[in-house]
C-alpha cells in the first residue's frame, strides 16, 4: 500500500491539479462573459458566447502545456536535478508521453465544446443579419458599426451572405478550420493501431502541430469577439438603454449608440514561452545528432533482431535506460527509442532492434541485411558508402555507418541492486531492458572489489513464440557458462515459459523432452509450456527466503502487473516480504 | 514487416469524419438551424459512414486489431462483396457523400475530414489495397503430414506443467491422458 501510494500518489495529485485547474479556468471564464459589458453581444448569442469562450481558455491552457512533456532533454535535465531529492518526483517525468496524451484528449474535447459553441453563433449572427426589422433589437445591433467599420457589433455585416461564406473569409473561421482539421489529422494518425503498425505516417503527420500553432496564435487576430467599449458603457448603460433601442442616438435621447470593440488576442501569451523551449529542444537534438557515434559491431541475429554496439564520447548510462536513434542514412528526420541492452560496466552500449518497420528495415539493410554473422563495421558493404563518414577512433580509423544517438533517458532502475532477492518478469519485449539488468548484475560480482548486495535473481520470461528468444539465449547461455566456471551456478534461476506454440513445435518438444539442455533455447533448465503458476512460484521462493525483503519487478502488461501486486500482498506474510516495483520500465 | 496500409489510416480518418457529420447534424437539427434539412442529411450521412467504416479490415502483414463488438458490422459490411471491398468504391463514395456537407456550416468539418479520408481511400486503392473481413479463426487446411510422424504421439499436447504430467496411482482420474498400460505406483 505503501508503494501505491508512492509511486501512485504523485501522478494522482498531479493530475487532479491540472483537472482543478481546468475546471477553475472554464468557471472563471464563463462568467467572465456575463458581466455589463457583454449584454449587448448577449442579446445576439445568449450563453453560447460564455459557451464558446470558456473551452478557449481551456485551449490555452492546455496549448500551453502540451509541448513540454515531449521536450525530453530538458525534462532529462530536470529529472537530473531532482533525481538528488526524491526518485519518486523524479520518476514522474518518465510518465510524460502518459501526460502528453491526455492534455491531447483534453484539447480534443474543449475544441468540440468550442465549435459547438460558435456553430450556433454563427447561426444567430447571422440570423440577427436576416431578420431585417428594425424593431427588433438584434437587428439594431446589427446596424452598428456599417459606416465606420470599426464600431461594430456582429461581425457578420451583411444579409448577403451565409456562415460558411463568413467562416471562410475572416481569420478567425479560416485558421479554425485550417487547426481543427490539423488536430483531427494528428489524432487519428496518433491511434494505437497506426502508431505501432506506421510509425512513419504518425511521425510525419504529427509535424502538423506546427501548423496547428501558428494558425493558433493568429487565430485571434481578427478580433471577431466583440464587446462594448469602456467609454461607451458610459454612455449607453445596457441596464437603462437596452429598451429605448429604436431611439438610440435620436435628437433628446440619453442614449448614444453602443459601440464595440474585439479583445486583444491572448494565445500568443500563453504559448510562445513552451514553442521557444521546444525550438530549443530540438536545436539541442541536432546538435547531440552531430556527435559521432561509433558503431563497433553489428550483429545479425535469427529473429530478426540486430544487434548494434557503440560507442560515444562521453556516454555514460544506468540500467534500464534507453536512447532514442537517428541513422541519417535511413530518414533524415526519424528518430526511435531503444531500450539499452548492455551494462554500464561495459566499454560500449549496445541496443537490440527489432525488424518490424520502415526504418527498421531500412537500418538493416545499411548495416548489410543480407549477411547474418557479426560483422566489424568496416566489413558493411559498399553500396552504402554514401552513408559513411570516416572518422579516427582510437585506436584505429574507421568507416563507419553516421549514426545519432539522443539521450539516455528514463530513470535508472538501481532499485533492483537494493534487495538480496529479486523476481524479474518480462513478456515478450519487455525482456530487454533486464539484459542491462543481469549483465550489470553479473559484472558487479565478478569485480570483487564490489560487495554486492543482491545474492539471488529469480528471472521469468514469458514469450508467445520461440523465434525471438535467440540472442537473449545468448546472453542467458553466456552467463550460465561464467556462474559454472565461478561456482556460483545457484545466483541466478530462471524459467522461461512459452505461451503459445504451433503443433509442428509441440511434436518436437514430445521427443525430446527427456534432453538435459532445452532443444528449443539449448538451455539447461528446460523452458515450460503455459502459463506460470505464479501462487507456486511465490511460495516456494517465500519458503526458500525466510524473513527477507524480495523485490518483484516487470516489464510487461497491465494484466500481468495487477496478477503480480495481488501475488506480492497475498503471500507478504510474517517474514518474508514481497515488494512490487511496477514503475521502473 | 510493417508497410504502410494506407486503407487503416483512411479507416481512422472516415470513421472520425462520421462521427463529426454526425454531431454537426444533431447541433444543427436541435438548435433549429436555418436549412436544417441539410442537418438532417449530416446526421444520416455520418450514421452511414460511421456503421460502414466501424469494422475493421483484415490486414495484410501482421494481427488485425478488432474493434469492440465489430463481428456484426463485419458481417453486414462483408455482404456488400465488391462494392465494399474495393477502395475505388469508399473513395468515390466518400467523396459524393461529403459534397451536401458543405452547404451548411455544421457539417462542414465533417464534409472536408471524409474528403480528406477519400483521398487517403484513393491512395489505398492505387496500391491494391481491398477489404478483407475480419473473421473468427478457422481450422486451416491441413498441411501434408511430414514423413516423421509415423506413430501417434504418446501424450496430447501441450503438455501440462510436470507435476501434474504423471499420471498417479492415487488419483487416476484426475490425470491428462489414458494410457494403454496400467500404472503403478512409481517412485519419484
């Protein structure tokens, strides 16, 4: 409970105060609309004005805040300050796409509102156009302002035309439209379906914000949203003029006509702060984009999985970071995130990459696709040369393949070295960044001047098929081999569990499973079929461990992390204790 | 590998342009607008768009996400054969049905989303694009059995956990399979 409250507090509180905020804003700016100076302009549109001014508040509210979750350099930076006071603070910053979206539906949902709203202004503008009577106060109202142009009321002048015409032609309705449709666009290209299927048309379709805030900061310069002028409601008191309407500014009357003016546009107060701090963003990206990456070794694994190991002057990460890649040879503009799959003990970092899209592709096949050994990077094949530049790298000059590496982000999950046991699970996937996990794990022993505090991993993978198991076996295999030679075979037990299988498999697994190594993985502990039995699982390793606190962490589904939480409060009994860690992937 | 099916994106963008029709029209016809008879037209037009785009196509490379409930819909859309499941069709139909849209303001929005998602449906079409139901999974043809097997396996697969994989002599009913020879107690 504590943990929830830890890791959950904080986000809740967070949110709540953007929901209060929003809320405040709305309220505040309802009313706003309900004072002397708006009755006039009410007589015409009655509350869709409030309707309609409300939700673009809310708009630049939430403009405001949506570019600064997706600048990650300078949230890395914060992250980096506050990381010294509470890791908990710190960790929120990673929940910053989570953050992005839903101040995204939020500016989705008052710009409904906001349309809604003005569709019927427009209807009643214009209707207040056709009604030609000139006993009729919307009419008079309408009057104003047709010699001077300037003084006017509705900004629809004229019965010779209709709302679409006028949205068309007046900055407001153009640039509207013109942001409207750029959000729609955003938002469909943004649906899961898309964005893990298409990364490339969600990328690019996303640029379109850029469009969408420019046509935002002009998008109130047509002062379209007029109210009376201070002199004027000296004048003309709506509460004492509104009735003598068809005798306004007659020879011996009180009252003048009215006369009005739009406000002063506001957005661009709200947003040129965040669209500087993201053109910055992006200018430190370019320049961290300039400083060369050396590939040192590419290797093609089976399943369709490349390997890429790397260095960078000055690169230091933590385990279970990841960077974000750019390979200018592939797409100029594209950069994807890749979680670390090396330790930070080691002398370069590497990253395992899946073929599954575009750029993927397109990255193994600059890498020399064709070939599926390791390869020294001044092996790759000529036909890509054009990409190459040719840098000195101690100790020797290399061709290499101009790669940009931006980051390591996300915090570091040193957690898992605080317990003496721990449970790893990772589905599918999520098993990479427990690579960087075991890995630092092992050399922090085998560098024995480091006490090291963990003394036993229990590590579970669950994987729907076998083919991408192959590198990862490499890893498991390799270091299986090291704990025999160090006799210390019983640090790290794992189990992988295969949760889907095609008949063709099953019948090889019936003739030999008797085989002291796995045939699929050729590991000793033999890989199992189904699902774990996760209640067995945590009693026997609650027997095995009396009286000690064991961290459980995963990366994988939702569904998984409910059935782990209730696993780790149902078997915390007296002694041992079962600590879920769900926030560190 | 994942090239682009422009068909999903278009799919998106329709469905998102109905919805849009829809609301323009139901504003249009509650608040009494002018002309509300075109009002009347957005709200059939985007309650057309939104049941025939709602079902999912089959994709081509890659697992098919179904929207919630979408089995019905399918069925219906599939019964439409061609005219369904050729893009030319969507993106000429599309592009007709969103023209009345832009004789009111309400429906305006809608009108240019499903033009802009008929020209994505164009885009599909040119590259060969159809529209595959969506259906529960069947049996596929058997494959030629391989010369291997020649004997019957010895126990169903998949195999249950080992524990519960030997058949106890205490307990023979509750055991996975039968075995053609009598078990006795062994020891473990």
């Amino acid at each position: 409970m504590g943990n929830f409250a830890a890791n959950e507090g904080l986000s809740v509180f967070v949110i709540l105060v953007w929901l209060g905020i929003n809320a405040y804003l709305f309220v505040q700016f309802y009313m706003n609309f309900l004072t002397e100076r708006w009755f006039y302009t009410r007589v015409l549109l009655g509350d869709a004005l409030s309707w309609a001014r409300a939700p673009a508040a809310c708009l630049n509210f939430n403009c405001m805040l949506i570019l600064l979750p997706v600048c990650r350099n300078l949230l890395s930076f914060l992250r980096g300050s506050i990381q010294c006071c509470s890791r908990t603070a710190a960790r929120q910053l990673d929940r910053n796409i989570t953050f992005h979206k839903l101040v995204a539906y939020m500016i989705a949902f008052h710009t409904a509102v906001h349309i809604i709203a003005h569709l019927f202004n427009f209807e009643w503008f214009m209707g207040a156009q056709l009604y030609r009577n000139s006993s009729s106060l919307p009419f008079v109202l309408s009057q104003i302002g047709t010699g001077d142009n300037a003084s006017y009321l509705n900004p629809i002048r004229t019965d010779q035309t209709n709302p679409t015409i006028v949205m068309f032609t007046t900055i407001a309705g153009l640039t509207g439209v013109v942001i409207t449709l750029a959000l729609i666009l955003i938002i469909t290209s943004s649906m899961e379906v898309i964005r893990r299927s298409y990364f490339e048309v969600f990328w690019y379709t996303h640029h379109l914000f850029i469009i969408f805030f420019i046509g935002l900061v002009f998008h109130g310069f047509g002062r379209i949203v007029r109210g009376q002028t201070a002199t004027s409601l000296l004048e003309n008191k709506p509460s004492q003029c509104k009735d003598q309407f068809e005798s306004w500014g007659m020879n011996g009357t009180f009252c003048p006509k009215p006369e009005f003016a739009g406000n002063p546009p506001m957005t661009w107060k709200w947003v040129v702060g965040p669209m500087i701090l993201y053109v910055c963003e992006r200018l430190v990206r370019f320049y961290r984009s300039q400083q060369k990456v050396v590939i040192t070794k590419v290797v093609m694994h089976p399943s369709k999985t490349l390997e890429l190991q790397m260095k960078r002057k000055g690169f230091s990460m933590e385990v279970g970071q990841y960077v974000f890649m750019q390979c200018p040879c592939v797409s100029q503009l594209e950069w994807h995130p890749f979680t670390l799959t090396s330790a930070p003990e080691e002398d370069h970092f590497s990253v395992h990459i899946r073929i599954v899209g575009d750029w993927t592709q397109g990255l193994y096949e600059a890498c020399g696709g064709d070939k599926n050994e390791t390869q020294e990077a001044w092996k790759l094949p000529k036909y890509v040369l054009e990409c190459r530049a040719n840098i000195f790298y101690d100790p020797v000059p290399l061709t290499i393949l101009r790669m940009a590496i931006d980051g390591p982000f996300g915090t570091a999950s040193e957690d898992v070295f605080g317990y003496e046991v721990v449970m790893l699970v990772g589905a599918g996937i999520g098993v990479t960044p427990f690579a960087s996990v075991l890995k630092s794990v092992w050399y922090k022993h085998i560098q024995e001047n480091q006490n090291v505090f963990t003394k036993k991993i229990y590590f579970y993978w669950l994987c729907p098929e076998t083919q991408a198991f192959e590198w990862f076996a490499d890893l498991l295999q390799s270091l299986e081999g090291q704990m025999t030679e160090k006799g210390m075979v019983d640090f790290l037990s794992y189990n992988i569990y295969l949760t889907r299988w095609k008949e063709t498999e099953a019948a090889h697994f019936r003739v030999h499973h008797e085989a002291e190594n796995d045939p699929i993985t050729g590991l000793k502990q033999k890989t199992l079929y189904g699902k774990p039995n996760w209640d067995n699982e945590f009693t026997t390793i609650g027997t095995k461990h009396p009286e000690k606190k064991v961290g459980v962490f995963l990366c994988g589904p939702t569904q998984l992390a409910d059935v782990l939480e209730k696993q780790c409060l149902s078997h915390s009994e007296a002694g041992v204790k079962f600590i879920f860690n769900k926030e560190n992937f | 590998n994942g090239k682009i099916e422009w068909a999903m994106w278009a799919n998106e963008q329709a469905l998102a342009a109905g919805l849009i029709l829809l609301t323009g029209g139901i504003v249009g016809v509650a608040g009494q607008f002018r002309d509300r008879e075109f009002a009347a037209y957005s709200i059939a037009a985007g309650v057309f768009v939104c049941l025939l785009e709602y079902p999912r196509g089959k994709r081509n490379k890659g697992t098919s996400v179904e929207r919630t409930g979408q089995y019905c819909f399918t069925v219906c859309v599939k019964s439409f054969g061609p005219l369904t499941r050729n893009y030319y069709v969507r993106a000429f139909l599309h592009a007709a049905i969103c023209v009345p849209g832009g004789f009111i303001l309400a429906a305006v929005l809608g009108c240019v989303c499903l033009g802009i998602a008929s020209l994505i449906y164009l885009a599909a079409a040119i590259r060969g694009e159809q529209w595959e139901p969506i259906l529960p999974w069947k049996e596929s043809a058997r494959k030629p059995v391989g010369e291997s097997i020649k004997l019957p396996p010895q126990n169903p697969p998949p195999r249950p956990p080992a524990e519960m994989r030997r058949k106890r002599a205490e307990d023979l009913e509750a055991a996975a399979y039968v075995n053609p020879i009598a078990v006795t107690a062994n020891d473990d």
